[in-house]
C-alpha cells in the first residue's frame, strides 16, 4: 500500500493511494465454506470509507481460472498476479 499527498512521482498524476498485490493464490478459507483455498464465500477486493455507504468493489473471487468478470458476478483468482490498484482520494 502506498499513500501520499499527491505529488509523488511513484504514482500517476491525480492518484494518491495505490494498493500493489505480487500473487493472491486463495479466496477463502475453510471457515468461510472454503476448501483447499478455493469456493465458499467469495473474496472481495475493494476499498470504503467505513461510514457503511461509500465503498468501490473491483473484483469478486472465488476460482482458480483467469476469467474476470465485474462484480456482482464472481472471477478467477489468477486476473490478479502483480495487480496495482491506483485511485485518487484527496
């Protein structure tokens, strides 16, 4: 995770918080209805602003394959390999 004020150059102009994953290999455990890492309640990847209202969802996951579908629809977990997450929030 990264998060500056705006003007650091790591980042691209109008950005300020960037999450930066290397490999998400799961969606679930086995408390969630999982098994061996996979199914069960999907895994969500997004962020909110914790007032229960405001919040922005980029992917549903709860496969191995590397088909992406928006949510509300479910994806394959492997779309994410080194995927970075940008947006601004000033």
């Amino acid at each position: 995770m990264i998060i500056t004020n705006g003007s650091d150059p790591i980042l691209s102009a109008g950005t300020n918080v960037s999450f930066c994953y290397k490999n998400m290999e799961w969606t679930t455990g086995d408390a969630s209805g999982g098994v061996n890492g996979y199914g069960g309640s999907p895994a969500s990847v997004g962020i909110n602003k914790g007032d229960g209202i405001a919040y922005i969802q980029y992917g549903r996951f709860d496969t191995a394959g590397t088909v992406f579908n928006p949510p509300p629809d479910t994806s394959g977990i492997r779309v994410t390999r080194k995927p970075v997450i940008c947006f601004g929030w000033l």
